[in-house]
C-alpha cells in the first residue's frame, strides 16, 4: 500500500495534526500556561476551519472508498465551524470546580467526534461509514456523560449509549443485507445491482431507521428529549447541529449514490417521516417548559424541515440542505449560548419562566434571542425563512406538494411556541427578574458571529432571490 496516499485527505490530515497538539499541550503545560489552553484551542480550531476550505479538489481514493469534493470540502468546514463555536461557548462552563481539570478531555472527545463525521461524509464504501459513525458516535457519548457530578447527565449518557447501540446494530443488520444481494460495500458498485427486491427494501428501512435515531427523526426520536436536558449545554448545541448535519448529509449521499434506482420506497419513507417528524415535535414543544428539552424538540422539527432537501434525490436540494445546515447553525447556537448563560448565572435549569422580564434587565441577550427564534421559526427577511423556502421549493419540485403543504401548517405551529418565549422576555414580568449579566468575552464574540450570520445571510438571500426573480421576469 502506497502510505502517501493518506496525506491526500488534507482535512482529516489538519484535524489530526490539531488533534496531536492539543492532547501534548494538555500532557505538558502547567501552572501559569494552563490559563493559554482555551484560546489555543479556539485558535487552532478555527486554523482547521481555513485549511479545510482550502483544497477544493475533486479526487477519489483507495480504490474509490474515500472521495473528496467541492460541496464535502464545504460541509465539514462548516462542521468544524460548529465545532469553534462550541468551544467558544464552552469557555465559562469548564472554568467551574468541577470541570476545569478534564479540560483537556473535552477538546480531545469534540475534536474525536469531528473526525468520525468526517470520514462519515467522504465515505464511498460501507465498511468506512460504519467506522465513521462508530468513531462519531462514542465519543459523544462520553461527552453527554461529561458532567459526572450530575446525576441527570450520566442517565443522558446511558440513554445516548444504548439508543446509539441498538441504531448501529439495526444499520448494520441491513447493511449486511445488501452485502448479501450485491456482494461488494462499494457505493458505485452496489448502485448498479439494486432491483428493488423485497430483501433490499428491507435493508433500505433498517439502514433509514439506523440513520434516523442519528437524526431524531420520529418515531426514533425517544431519546433525543433527555439526553438534551441531560447533557451540558455546549454538547447539546453540539448535538443538536453538528451531530445533525453530519447525519443527514451521509443520509443524502446514500440515498443518491446507493439506492438510486429504489428512488420511489424511499420518497415514500422520507415523506411520511418528514410529516411525523414536524407535526409531533411542534405538538409536544408546546408543553415544554425547560429550554433545553423545549430545544430537543424543535431540533426534531427542524430535522423534519431539514429532510425536505432529501426528497428527490436533486443536486438543488443538496445545495438547500447545505444552506439550511449553515443557517441553522447561526439559529441554533445564538439560542444554546444565551441558555447556557443564564444557566450559569441562576445556578440551575433554565425554564421558560426564567425568561419574563429579560428584555428589562439584558436586553442585548432578549434582542439576539428574538432574532434566533425567528430565524428559527421561519419569519422573513431573516435567513430561516430563505433556508425553509428553498428546502420548500425542493420538495415541492420533487412532487411532494402535499407535505410542503403540512410543513407549511406546522411552521405556523412552530411560529407560537417560539414567540411564546419572546413574550415571556417582552410582555411578562417576573417577581425576581435577572440582574443584568456581563458576557466573558468568547460568549461575546460567538453570540456576534451567530447574530451576523443570521442577519448577513438573510440579507444575501434576499438579494439573491431578488435577482433571480428579474432574470426569470417574475
């Protein structure tokens, strides 16, 4: 074997190296220079996030089981961002008692995740996803476990295990499946023997269900809700972005490179999970009143969204998926680091009470918030309204007008339970509101860039469509 070859998969490369560094500088700095540890980290991470958008050539490796791509090259810098962002956020948790000493651990189990998604992402043969979902999957487990000193973050980390475990096992029960039909693991080579046989639409459903939990896709759903609650909040705005991301875009690329011909099983499938998946998450977010189980179950819904992009199989809905992913980002992270501060200035879980009155008291943090939920929610000009237009559009060109319509309804379902929190900030008054809270200076700069992304992308959206309306003479 030709070793050279390795180096060729510069990202992976990057991280690696990144990897290394970090986990010596945790075995030899002490004293005074354990203080340089987090803003190395940050630096070094967001290195990882230019060297990986550096080398957008397209090339295959190892006889085709590894492929590198302009669109790959994007999606894990944009997970590695989600990454910096975290580590960013996670300043002020691991300077607590309990935490600052496994400092260290964290980065090296983040840093762990990110290689496994992507090897995830590049794969082009099922032995290499399988690694690389396995090499994604325990680490965050550890990472929901992270807080010991809690009793409900082991508990998340023992429901995040075994829901994992049975996910592997029934993905790799039906991948064994189309070994069986096909006789190879190569994606190019197995695509050609799909007849559509009853054994490999079976395969097909046990390889969606594995994926599914991975998503948190209902009905896969079940223990997305307490491993959220359970886990540090860092590692749930991990989770419920970065994790995503990674598993749906591996989902896509199946799906397109592997069951092609099946196209019709799995449009079916992918549709009545999509209608399930919104309606049933916005349903039970209603009723939620902790932040972070509330977040588990618009993460459901947006899961839902996002997989509008998967139907049809399309290169726009790659494109939409990639976008939504993007914007989500900026959403979902601006709304993690805001509960993670209160979080840590109350001492205790975050309840959608602890809100009333915010705009009172911080009304910086009210407005950044109130921009994340409506990104989230889907209100124009911001850029979730362009994200769900386009994911919209795709489905819709794909014939599946019926759930574009669902979705539609259930946007507005998704519109009241988030404006339930901006009322909360704005309407509500509290008996003890929260004093005012001074940001650390990562949370500051983390919070900056996600409220930029949610309002420069939604400007350059809008723009976009403009343009794109004038040349169509629409």
């Amino acid at each position: 074997m030709n070793y050279s070859l390795f180096f060729e998969m510069r990202p992976e490369v990057c991280l690696l190296g990144i990897y290394l560094v970090i986990f010596m500088y945790d075995l030899i700095a002490e004293g005074k220079y354990r203080r340089l540890f987090h803003p190395l980290t940050c630096i070094l991470t967001f290195v990882l996030v230019m060297l990986t958008l550096s080398d957008r050539s397209s090339f295959t490796l190892f006889g085709g089981m590894y492929e590198s791509n302009a669109i790959i090259v994007l999606v894990k810098s944009v997970l590695a961002f989600g990454a910096f962002l975290v580590i960013m956020q996670a300043h002020r948790w691991l300077k607590n008692e309990d935490t600052h000493f496994k400092q260290g651990e964290f980065y090296i189990l983040l840093l762990s995740t990110l290689v496994g998604m992507y090897f995830m992402i590049s794969a082009r043969h099922f032995l290499l996803l399988f690694i690389g979902i396995e090499l994604a999957s325990l680490p965050l487990a550890c990472l929901v476990a992270f807080d010991k000193y809690r009793h409900n973050s082991a508990e998340a980390g023992v429901k995040y295990i075994l829901s994992s475990m049975f996910a592997s096992a029934i993905m790799l029960y039906g991948i064994s499946f189309l070994y069986g039909t096909t006789g190879t693991l190569y994606f190019e080579d197995m695509t050609e023997k799909m007849t559509g046989m009853p054994i490999q639409i079976f395969a097909l459903v046990m390889f969606f269900a594995g994926m599914g939990f991975k998503i948190s896709l209902v009905p896969f759903h079940f223990w997305t809700a307490d491993s959220y609650q359970g886990a540090p909040t860092s590692v749930t705005a991990y989770l419920s972005v970065v994790s995503k991301g990674a598993a749906v875009f591996t989902l896509f690329i199946v799906l397109v490179k592997v069951f092609a011909p099946m196209i019709e099983q799995w449009h079916l499938i992918i549709c009545l999970t999509v209608v399930a998946s919104i309606t049933v998450a916005n349903l039970m977010a209603i009723n939620q009143h902790d932040l972070k189980r509330f977040m588990a179950f618009s993460s459901i819904s947006q899961a839902g969204y996002i997989m509008l992009a998967v139907i049809g199989g399309k290169a726009t809905g790659m494109t939409s998926l990639v976008y939504y992913l993007i914007v989500y980002m900026a959403a979902n992270m601006a709304v993690f680091a805001i509960i993670e501060t209160i979080e840590w200035h109350i001492g205790t879980a975050v309840k959608r009470s602890n809100f009333n009155g915010l705009y009172q008291s911080n009304p910086k943090l009210a407005f950044i918030m109130t921009l994340a939920l409506f990104s989230l929610a889907g209100i124009p000009p911001f850029a979730g309204f362009f994200s769900k237009f386009f994911v919209f559009m795709n489905a819709f060109s794909a014939g599946a007008w019926l759930v574009v319509f669902i979705a539609l309804v259930n946007t507005v379902i998704s519109l009241y339970y988030y404006l339930l929190i901006v009322k909360a900030m704005y309407m509500k008054s509290a008996d003890t509101p929260i004093s005012s809270i001074r940001l650390d200076p990562y949370t500051r700069i983390s919070l900056a860039i996600c409220t930029v992304g949610i309002l420069l992308l939604g400007i350059c959206s809008f723009i976009y469509s403009g343009i794109d309306s004038i040349a169509f003479g629409l």
